[in-house]
C-alpha cells in the first residue's frame, strides 16, 4: 500500500481499509510493535464480546474525539471524569510526529479529573464501531481500555469507555514541563497533520463546548509565541 501524502485528515475509511496500520508497520520493520488486526479484534473482544447485548456503550472524549469522532454514535453530550486529568503525556511517531521528530498527544494520565464529550454508541453497533476506535487508540498497545465513572451533563452517572495511557509502556512520555512540551508541539509534523494543529483544534473544540481549559489555553499561548519568533 502507498503512504498517503502528508497532511492529510484522518478519516473512518483510512482505519476501515488498514491504511493507518500500514503506515505504520512500514515505519517501524521487522521489529514492529504494531497490533495486528487479529490482535486488535482480541484485544476489543476481551473489553466487549462478538454477541454483545447489553445497553448502549458510552464513550468518553477529551481530545481528537471531540473535533474528529469518526464513529458513529446516537447521542453526544457534555461529561466529566473523576481520578484521571488529560495531559500531552503520549509520544507519537506516525500521525503527528516522525521516528526522527517524536510529537505528543493527549492522554488520560492518573489524578485529578477532566471534562470532554461522551458519546452514547447503540448496543447493536457497538462491537463494530468499539473496533473502529481499537484501530485507532489501540494500535500501538499504548492504552489501557477502562470503563471510567462518568457524570453527564443531565447528572446521570454512566459507565464510559476511556482510554487511560499505560505508564509501563514506551510510548509514555512522563511528566514534561509546559515550555517542554510547547517545544515539541510546535516541532513535529506527521501524516495527518503538524502536532501545532492537533493542538489548536483541541483548543478550538473546548471552548466551542463552552469548557475553560487552563492547561490547553496555556500551551497553545507557548506555541503561538515559538511559532512568530521562528
């Protein structure tokens, strides 16, 4: 399969037909710790079975999902979280960074609490659409699928599919400073698109949903001024 060209959004279709996955066990060789596809169906399999007949899932977002979804879902709605805050902690070397200029990308780390979009995905679909969202966060094993306590913006309690990043993995980046992280924001540019940009629409869709966000406001003031000053 031909790597796409650069820059370019990331769509349902490309995760459907492998082409994320084949872009990235190019990058990486012989020595690719990439999950196959048998892999991810088992790995989604052991989160949520094949004959899966209970309630809608729900899902929560507090990045990409929010501006880029990409699944389908029959209801989307303002939600928080308790135990875990997203913090650009989250190497990435394919679709917004290189293996020579490493960018970053949210994740749920331990602590706090975060705000984001829940997503209500039926229950027929939901095996199908759960591995849509495997062939996305799940394909370099750098997640943790868990179900998370989730408070609706209605002040329901649900059950939510969050992705919390695995602090024993290689692709954890720990704890960087701002300026740190700024840095390699502004730096890194992937497949899909500059790290800068994951960034802005992040920056863009919080504030679109009415959410005051330090720590994202506060990175992207630093990219903003790297940027003019380069």
């Amino acid at each position: 399969m031909q790597e796409k060209p650069p820059h370019q959004r990331l769509s349902r279709d490309m995760l459907v037909d492998g082409t994320v996955q084949q872009l990235a066990l190019s990058r990486d060789g012989a020595d690719s710790k990439v999950l196959s596809s048998e892999a991810l169906i088992e790995s989604r399999r052991g989160f949520l079975p094949d004959e899966y007949d209970g309630p809608d899932i729900w899902v929560f977002g507090y990045g990409s999902l929010i501006w880029n979804p990409l699944i389908e879902f029959e209801e989307r709605t303002p939600a928080h979280i308790f135990g875990f805050h997203k913090r650009f902690c989250l190497w990435t070397r394919i679709g917004r960074g290189s293996p020579d200029c490493p960018g970053l990308v949210l994740a749920l780390d331990r602590g706090g609490s975060v705000r984001g979009h829940a997503f209500r995905i039926s229950a027929k679909s939901a095996p199908a659409e759960l591995d849509i969202l495997w062939k996305r966060e799940m394909l370099s094993n750098s997640y943790s699928p868990k179900w998370l306590q989730c408070k609706l913006q209605t002040g329901e309690t649900v059950r939510a599919l969050g992705f919390v990043i695995r602090r024993n993995g290689p692709s954890y980046a720990g704890k960087l400073t701002e300026a740190e992280t700024a840095t390699i924001i502004t730096k890194a540019t992937g497949f899909v698109g500059p790290c800068w940009e994951y960034l802005f629409e992040t920056e863009q869709a919080l504030k679109a949903a009415g959410f005051k966000d330090r720590y994202i406001n506060s990175l992207s003031q630093l990219v903003r001024q790297q940027q003019n000053t380069d």
